[in-house]
C-alpha cells in the first residue's frame, strides 16, 4: 500500500490508530483501577514527547523537567484555588508559564552540552524540588501540600468521566504536533544540531535560537503534563516532582526510542505499566531503571524499542528473501 | 575585470601564542575558480573557517560583494551567499541522503517554530519547495536516484561527498567553498569532479577551493593563491604560479608542479 | 562573632569533604576526560558501608574497621565501573557516555536501597579527640578527623604524583594521552587507577561524614552535584582547586544556612553551580573551556 511507503503515511495512519485507540480505551475500559494507570501512561507521554524532542532529536540532555512539571501543576492549582480561574484558562496558562520561563533562561543554559548540560539542569531540577517543598506559602511544601482541586467538568449535564477525555485530546495535540515538527524543516534541523553544531550552523541554521525554541516546547510539554497531573490527582505535594521524575522522563524517552514520535508513547506506557505488572517493583525500580539505562547504552544505542523494532524489521526481511 | 565577490583584507588569527594566520589579503574573482593550496599546516582550513564565520578573526576584515561580514555568524553568512564543503563529508545523521540535500534548501524556508501552532499546514507547501531544489542539485552531482532515500551515512565515500556537494549547491550560493573535495577521489572521479566544477563556474557560480590534487587545480584553476606558514606566498595564474621560486622552494622542490604530466593542459 | 566563627568553621568542616568528592572528580576526569556523574555515589556508599558495620554503637578499632570496610567496598565499586563499563563503552558518543553515568548511578542508588535499606541510618561521633572550645567557639572532634584526613589524603596525592613513577604516568597521560601511550602507559591502567582513588577518597569522605549528614541510599546526587560544583568552582582537572572549590562551597552553604533560610541551601550550592558553569566554567584555577558553537 502506498500509504505505507512514507514516512508521512506511516505517520498520518499511526496518529488515526492512537485517535482511535484512546477512543476505544475510553468507551471500553470501565475499570478504574485500569483506567487510572492509562491516564497515568498518558499524561506523562506528553511530557515525554517533548523529552523526546529534546533529548533524543536535538540532542540536548535535560534533567531539570521535574521543575517545568512542578511550575505546571503548582501554577494550574494556583489559578482555580486562588483566583478560581476555569480549569481550561487554567491549563492553557500553567503551559506558557514553564514554557516562558524555560524560553528566558535556555540560551545561557545551551551554550553547555553533554556532561555540563546534564549537570547544571540536574542542579536546576534539584533546586526546583528543593523550592516546591520548602516554599510552602505557595505550594503547600511536603505536607499538606495542594488539596482538594475541583474534578474536572466541562458540561455538568454530561456526568462521567470527562477528565479522560481531555487528557486524551491533550496527547494527541502535543503528538500532532510533533509529528509535524519533525517532518518540517524544524526537524531537520534537530538532526543536524545533534549531528554537529558546527555543520548545522554553516548550513544556515540559527542553532541558538532552534535548541532555545525545542527547550522551550519541551518545558511546555512538561508543564501541560504537570498541570493535568495536578487535575487528575486533585491533591498532591511537592514529592511527586523530586528528580527522580526528571530521571523516570529520560528513561521514557530510552526505554522508547531516541528517534521517533512513537518511541515517547511506548516507552511512557512501559515504564507507567511496570511498576504494576511486577510485584515489589517499588523497591527494585532505581535498580532496574539503572540496569536498563546502562545496558541500553551500552548496546542499544539507539533506544530499546528502536533496536528491537530494527532487529524485528531484519527478522522479517531475512524471512522474506528465505 | 570582473568585481571581486569575496575579499580578505589583513585577516589574521591568533589562537592563544600561536598565530595561525598572519596578514593574508587575497580577492576572488566572480565566476572564476580559484584554488587555495600551500603545504600541510599552512592555515588554509582555518582560512576557510574565518571565511565562513566559525571562527572569528583576531584582525582585518572579510567582504562580500563589498559588505563587511566579519561581525557575522556562520549562519548569517550562508544567507550572504557562501556555503562549504568538509574535509571529510558530514552527513547529517538520521536523514537520508536526500534529506541532508533538503536542509540546503531548507536555507530558504520561512517556517518558523510559531507557525507550528498558528499554520502547520505550510509544512506541505514548504517541504515540496525543498524537496524539488533537492531533487535538482542532486541530479546535478550525479547521485543515482535508487540511492536517495538511504540513510546517509550509508553511502559511500564518493557518493557522501556528491550529496555534501548537492546540499551546497541546494543553497543557491554565490561563493561555494570547497575544502579538499577531491581527498580520497580516484582519478576518474577526480576528473569527473573537475568537469562540475567548471560547469558550476560556467553557470556562474564562484568556485574557492581547497586541494592538494596539482592535476586538478592546474586543469581547471582561474587563479591560485598559495599561503605558507599561514603567510600569503604567492597569488596569480597557474603558469605564474607554476614559475614562482618561493612556491617551489616551499614545496621543498618536490615539484608535482614541473611535471609535464600536470601541466597546464586542459583536460575535460 | 563567635556565631560568625562556628559558621566558618562548620563551613571549612563539610567544605573538605566536599574538596574529597572534588578530589574524585578532577582526577578521574583528568584520566578519562569523562565526568563520573556516580561520584557522588561513592561518598554515599561510603556512608552507608560505615553505618552497616558499627551500627550506631562507635568503638575506637571498630570504627576503624568500619571506615576501612567502607573505603575498601567502594575502591572495589570504583574498579568495576571502569572495567566493567566506561571502558566498554569509550567508543560511544558524548550523550551515550553521559547516560551512561546516568545509568550507573542509579544502579549504585537502587542498589544501595536494597542492600542498606531505605531508612536514614546514624552513626556516632568517632571519638577520640576532646572537644575543643576556642573562646565560644565549638570545634567539634569529628571536624578533626576530617580535617586530618583532608590533610593526609593531601599529602598522599602529593607525594603520588610528584614523586612515584605511577603518579607522574598518569599526570603525563592527561596531559598528552597518545605520546603517553608511546611511552608505554597503558591509559587503561590509569582509568583503573583513578577510578580507584576516587573510589576510595569518595568513600573515606562518606565514611568520615557519617556522624554529620546522616547515611542516607538519596545523598549521592547531591553530594555529586556539590562536590561536582567544587571541582567547576576550583577549575576543572586541577586537583587544588578542587579542594579550594570544596571549602568555598563548604562556606557558602554555611553561611547560607547560618544567614539565610537554612531550608535552601542546598539549593544556593545547586544554583552557584549553575551560575559558574555559565559565567565562568574554568572557575578559580582551571583552563577549561565550555565548548561553543
């Protein structure tokens, strides 16, 4: 099929399926707890995707997202309980505030790279966590924390449950627009800042203003996603942002691919899932995450999905020409 | 005379004690191919990242069409008109080899990251334009078609340079830059490199090369400009040049200048 | 005044363990041009190794005992990551080589959760010397310790490096790998050899500060990120600054916490950091250069 050929296609068509699937996930999947760990899975992709965009096409380690989702859940709580803002004004605003101030501050930010980088957004994440649990005028510090936020409901008349929903429309705009992102000349320009700054720059691409612009979205998408954790949990306290949430985002994007859209999908969906699907995984997870990291690295270096995506592709073809 | 298109006016670099470059003023001429050669260690890398903006000159000035673009960025001067080559050829990992030609026409794109949100649809528009400069310059190098959609880093020697070449000529430049094109070329395809060049020239492209390859520079330079110890040595015609005592000299009468082999006879 | 005073001296106190972790830093990445994001890691292994084997009940050969084990399991840990996974993976580029920290310091992390458990452990004062009082001020006798074993570690370097064949091979490899190799030095063995030490300061530093910051399988990244700072701070790959950038940070966190809201400082040391990095990343004494365009 013709549809398949391109990448394009593949794209439009995997985007139909993902509609089509949350669609089914929605109308289908009654129980709560299943329900609950789906949405979970959700709202991290978002932040996910951006991680992906960042990290695995630009190239550019961030480990400071945990202080963008914070600045989303924080600023989206602020709003409805303090000025009783509707939660729809409320989302749209707690994503341009990370995205803002991520926009401010990446230009001295990426003139670091690899070990620096990396570094100085573990110490920004760090001290983002150090401020959401000890400014506790604001955000209710590690105890209480935010109580309370109102479940969200568009139409009262409609009953059920209308969070999913949007949850669901929020995935697919931040996929959408990836996926866009990447087949335009944005997206290639992620690959050659990743490839060499140098050869990207003498082929007329403005690199600063392109990985302040990806770092931006990023922390868009991070605060999207903290926002909507903020109304889903309804009540939370600065240790859901510790850095251990920056750490989970890049896992994520490994676990995935460094490469595609899709990989931010399955890799948040699995490192959402595994938890639940291993008993006394809890205290495992750092250990298993680490093992996981390392022997990636080691020998998948394009993300584990990927690699095993690419070993399945050369599976078939042997198949075929035997 | 035709008008100067690129002029090094007392340009130097000095990285911490040494200087690299010292003083070097040189023109190139519009639609003429000319060659910059000296020994190894001469500076004429580093010349070719002062001319692009990567690196920034200690002193003197670097014109083009007569405006001074020493202040400015190696992005900001691909969009005067200048566009490179590497040593070695620098794929773009994760795009196929049409691809890397698309981000040379991608020089011409106006879509920005706020258009993402406001008109996504441009992307279609804006691709296709790419798509058909790409299609073009890499008709131009001779790349087979079966090979365009591979990745890039893919390809073979021969073929990662076509594909460099295209990206630069998907520019649409007036001052391509080429820094040892023919390195790790066979002589056939050394020929078939100078036949594109100076059909590049003929259509008025203004050509600055980088080589070490004599037989190539004598067959198809306009004018050659030799630096030594990132000194200016010698500037003028092949047969100047091929004459010049200090040029010999330098070459440590190793003289690939004096063979008659390599003459000035035109091949092509 | 005398509160300004016992704010400098607990500053120096914890600002020559954090000179250790700089310590580690600084000569591992003058071996390897690699910085070992698991650094910290060593310091709070070292903590935890020490809480383990004397418990909260400290006894003079005990204790020392203790801080041997403890010195002794994370030179071992310093050994494997290199053998086993920096050396594996030399071929790989710069993102992978900084995941690869990543990755390994979360194994340490998770590893130490469920060897030493998840709780916060204590360990007593070591002992042994009297508390002394300057006027007021109060010099705590696990001070001592750490600042006798600054000086020895010190010392210790010194003399490696000026005056044994092994030391001035691994200062010649740093400065020129390949002419090093020519020479017949091996840039493995010097990997070895530095992961080694760093391993075994880190760990002697967690070991000595266990009675101040309790042993905790969380501390790592934060005392990499501050020992980490202290290397930037002195000048990455030069090892004095790593110890002056130690105790500035050292007096700044105090201070901080002395002035200021205690609450924060950690993150005052995160965000010097930072502002180094971008303002002036060869910080005090060092010559690097942060790669640009």
């Amino acid at each position: 099929m013709q549809v398949f050929k391109t990448s394009h296609g593949r794209d439009a068509l995997g985007f139909l399926a993902m509609a089509v699937t949350l669609l089914l996930i929605h109308t289908l999947v009654r129980d709560h707890f299943y329900r609950s760990v789906l949405l979970q899975a959700i709202i991290f992709a978002v932040a996910a995707t951006g991680m992906t965009l960042l990290v695995g096409f630009a190239g550019q380690i961030s480990l400071g997202q945990n202080a963008f989702m914070a600045m989303g859940a924080y600023g989206f709580a602020y709003q409805v309980q303090k000025f009783g803002l509707h939660p729809l004004f409320a989302l749209g605003l707690a994503t341009l505030l990370p995205t803002v101030v991520a926009y401010a501050i990446a230009r001295p930010i990426l003139r670091l790279s690899g070990h620096y980088l990396a570094l100085a957004t573990l110490a920004l994440g760090s001290a983002g966590y150090i401020f959401a649990s000890r400014w506790t005028d604001v955000t209710g510090g590690l105890d209480p924390g935010i109580l309370d936020l109102p479940k969200f409901t568009l139409v009262s008349a409609w009953g059920g449950d209308q969070f999913f929903p949007l949850a669901a429309l929020c995935l697919m705009l931040v996929t959408g627009l990836s996926l866009v992102l990447v087949h335009s000349a944005i997206g290639r320009s992620l690959h050659a800042i990743h490839t060499s700054e140098l050869v990207a720059a003498c082929s007329g691409i403005q690199v600063e203003r392109t990985k302040a612009a990806i770092f931006a979205l990023a922390a868009g998408c991070a605060g999207l996603s903290g926002a909507l954790y903020a109304l889903f949990m309804r009540s939370f306290n600065a240790s859901s942002f510790s850095i251990m949430i920056s750490i989970e985002l890049l896992m994520m994007v490994i676990v995935g691919s460094l490469s595609t859209v899709w990989g931010s999908l399955i890799g948040a969906l699995l490192v959402t899932l595994l938890p639940h699907a291993l008993e006394h995984f809890e205290s495992a997870k750092l250990f298993v995450y680490g093992t996981i990291m390392t022997l990636v690295v080691m020998f998948m270096p394009n993300g584990l999905a990927s690699s095993l995506y690419g070993s399945l592709r050369q599976l078939v073809t042997a198949g075929r020409k035997a | 005379m035709s008008q100067s298109i690129l002029r090094l006016d007392g340009v130097s670099k000095t990285f911490g004690g040494l200087k690299a470059v010292n003083n070097v003023s040189f023109e190139v001429e519009r639609g003429a191919i000319t060659a910059l050669i000296g020994p190894n260690g001469a500076g004429k890398t580093t010349l070719i990242n002062l001319i692009t903006g990567v690196l920034p000159q200690t002193s003197g000035s670097i014109q083009m069409n007569g405006r001074d673009i020493s202040r400015l960025g190696p992005a900001q001067r691909v969009r005067c008109g200048i566009s490179r080559s590497y040593q070695t050829p620098q794929m773009i990992r994760g795009l196929s080899a049409i691809d890397n030609v698309v981000v040379g026409a991608d020089l011409y794109s106006d879509f920005a990251m706020l258009d993402l949100f406001t008109r996504p649809w441009r992307v279609r528009r804006d691709n296709r334009a790419a798509q058909v400069a790409a299609h073009a310059a890499l008709t131009q190098t001779g790349l087979p078609s079966s090979l365009w959609n591979n990745p890039a880093d893919a390809l073979s020697y021969g073929d990662q340079r076509r594909v460099e070449v295209a990206r630069s000529l998907a520019q649409k430049p007036a001052l391509l830059l080429l820094d040892e094109p023919a390195a790790g070329l066979n002589p056939t395809e050394t020929e078939d490199l100078g036949r594109d060049l100076k059909r590049f020239a003929h259509d008025g492209l203004t050509v600055l090369l980088v080589e070490h390859d004599m037989s190539l520079i004598m067959s198809i330079a306009d004018r050659i400009v030799v630096v030594n110890f990132g000194e200016m040595l010698a500037e003028g015609t092949p047969q100047e040049i091929q004459r010049n005592e200090a040029v010999i000299a330098a070459y440590l009468g190793a003289d690939p200048l004096d063979t008659p082999a390599l003459s000035s006879e035109a091949t092509a | 005044m005398t509160y300004f005073l016992q704010i400098l001296i607990s500053g120096l106190v914890i600002g020559c363990i954090y000179g250790m972790a700089a310590l580690g830093f600084t000569i591992v990445f003058n071996a390897t041009r690699v910085i070992n994001f698991a650094n910290g890691e060593f310091l709070m292994l070292g903590g935890l190794a020490t809480a383990a084997v004397i418990g909260a009940e400290a006894s003079g050969w005990g204790t020392v005992a203790a801080v041997l084990v403890a010195a002794a399991l994370t030179t071992l840990v310093g050994l494997l990551m290199q053998a086993l996974a920096f050396d594996k993976a030399k071929s790989r580029d710069l993102q992978m080589l900084v995941m690869l920290t990543i990755g390994i310091t979360l194994m340490l992390r998770g590893g130490a959760s469920i060897v030493f458990g998840r709780s916060v452990s204590f360990v007593n004062d070591f002992g042994g010397f009297p508390e002394l009082d300057a006027g007021g001020v109060f010099i705590p006798p696990q001070g001592l310790w750490i600042a006798l074993a600054m000086m020895a570690v010190s010392l210790a370097l010194w003399l490696l490096f000026s005056h044994t064949t092994i030391g001035k091979a691994m200062q010649a490899a740093s400065m020129e790998p390949r002419a090093a190799a020519l020479c017949g030095i091996e840039p493995r063995h010097m990997a070895l050899l530095a992961f080694a030490i760093a391993g075994l300061i880190g760990g002697l530093a967690g070991a000595l500060m266990a009675p101040l910051a309790p042993p905790f399988y969380e501390n790592g990244i934060a005392l990499g990120l501050k020992g980490f700072a202290a290397a930037i701070a002195g000048g990455l790959g030069n090892p004095i600054g790593a110890v002056l950038g130690g105790l500035l940070i050292g007096l700044v966190e105090s201070l901080s916490a002395g002035y200021g809201a205690s609450g924060y400082k950690d993150a005052v040391s995160f965000l010097l950091l930072v502002a180094v990095l971008i303002v002036r990343p060869a910080g005090l004494l060092g010559k690097l250069q942060v790669k640009r365009v």
